[in-house]
C-alpha cells in the first residue's frame, strides 16, 4: 500500500503500471501480459471443452446452461451480422468474446491482491525486493497486447479478401472506390489504405483505452486510502462491470463486421 510504507503516490502508480519483462529492446517480453492472457486462455478451452464433453440433451446444469447461453448468443450474432460462409467466423467470435472477457474481469480483482503475492514469491522463493516485482494481471490493458488481437483480425481481413476477391480485385478496391473514375486512382488509393489500416488500430485502441482506464482508477484509489479502498474498490467495480462485458461484445462484433466485409465480393 502507498500508505503503508515510504512509497509515494506517483511511485506506487508507476509500479501498478509496469510490466514485468525480459529482454530488451524490439525482443521485450512483458511476460506478466504472456503469463495471464495464455493462462485465461488455456480455462476458456478447458472449461468449455469439459462442458462440451460431459453435455446432457436432459435438464442441464447451471454451468451447462451458462455455456449453451453464451454460445447461442454469439451463434445468433453472427448469423445476423456475417453475410458469406465460412465455418471459421463463429468459433473465432466465441474464442474472441470469451477470452476478451475474462481478460477484462481481471480488473475486477483488488489492485494489491495479486502483486502482493507475486512480491512475497519474488522475496522468500528468489531473494528479491518486492517493489522490484512488477506485475500486471489484466492483459487488455497492454497496448502489446490489444494490438496483437487486433492485428490477427487484420491479417484475417486482409486474407479473405484476396481470397474471395482475387488480388486483383482486392486492389482494385484500394484504387477504383469511391470515385471510379481514373484520374482519382491516386487520391482512392491513399483514402482506402489509410480507413483499412485506420481499423485494426482503433479496434486495438478502443479496447486498451477504455481498460486503461478504468485499471487505473482502481489504482489512483488504493494509492489515495490504502486500506479503505475495498468498499470503494467494489462501488466502482459495480459500474465498471458494465464495461467489461460490453468491451468484449464490441471487439467480437467489429471482428465479425469487418471479415463480413472481407467476404463481400462486388
């Protein structure tokens, strides 16, 4: 805690928002973002599987039924939003909105809790101060991160259009629209490369931001009371709920939005 200790605000802040890394340079790895989003990802692909594997066609559980109820929710926003066919688009929408999710819900859990364990590790199993721990949970917050997400979508785009376009036809989306017109070749061409490249980016940066955000207000109030952040933490938590789930549905559906696009061919 800030108030626990010589630490100050700033300092404190500053810790919250450090990735744990290796390596330097172009090659550093933030391995606290690495560690998380493939550990969640890892649950989402257990816990579903295992669901999948032991389903009844009778009264299913509550989890059972928890799992038919996201998965319907997403069949159906992908029936109604994707045009083409592909057997691709809902599974990768589902991964998408689940793992997206539970990334997200990691800011629900107290800013200390977590790094608290991992400074106690850090001192007793390795000799370590544990302010030289540094330890982010909640992956969507890692611009690396978000952009990696972002950028799997991109190429995704980028591969379905030539492959229900042509290349040729792909390119001549970049040069003959909105003005099919030759001599404004030049000035479509720089229009479409920039709002193409312009979607991976905000779709990378909404994500983060909004995140961001919200992580650290939790991390300015456990700086500012210390202890009594808890009853805080959790009135914020409340509203902060709202964000969560609604980041990841929007992420999901600009995915499906633009390989819909990717799919559509003129």
């Amino acid at each position: 805690m800030a108030s626990g200790g010589e630490q100050t605000v700033s300092g404190y802040i500053q810790h919250h928002l450090t990735n744990a890394t290796v390596g330097e340079g172009f090659w550093t790895w933030h391995i606290d973002t690495l560690a998380w989003s493939v550990g969640l990802g890892i649950l989402f692909l257990w816990t579903f599987r295992s669901v999948a594997k032991t389903a009844t066609t009778g009264v299913p559980g509550k989890w059972q039924a928890f799992v038919e109820i996201v998965v319907e929710f997403v069949d159906s926003t992908v029936k109604s939003t994707f045009h083409g066919k592909s057997a691709l688009i809902a599974p990768l929408s589902l991964t998408i909105f689940v793992w997206v999710l539970l990334m997200n819900l990691m800011d629900l859990i107290p800013v200390d809790f977590l790094p608290w364990i991992a400074g106690q590790i850090g001192y007793y199993g390795f000799g370590v101060d544990p302010h030289d721990v540094y330890m982010k949970v909640v992956p969507t917050t890692d611009v690396n991160m978000t952009f990696a997400l972002s950028i799997g979508v991109f190429v995704l785009m980028i591969f379905y259009s030539i492959k229900i376009k042509g290349f040729g036809g792909f390119m001549k989306e970049l040069y003959a629209h909105p003005f099919n017109t030759p001599w404004l070749y030049w000035f479509n061409f720089i229009l479409e490369v920039v709002s193409l490249l312009a979607k991976p980016l905000s779709l990378s940066l909404r994500l983060f931001g909004n995140l961001y955000a919200g992580e650290l207000i939790f991390i300015l109030m456990a700086a500012t009371i210390g202890l009594w952040q808890l009853p805080v933490h959790f009135l914020w938590a409340a509203f902060h709920i709202l964000i969560i789930p609604l980041q990841a549905f929007i992420f999901m559906m600009l995915t499906i939005v633009y390989l819909s696009l990717a799919h559509e061919d003129h």
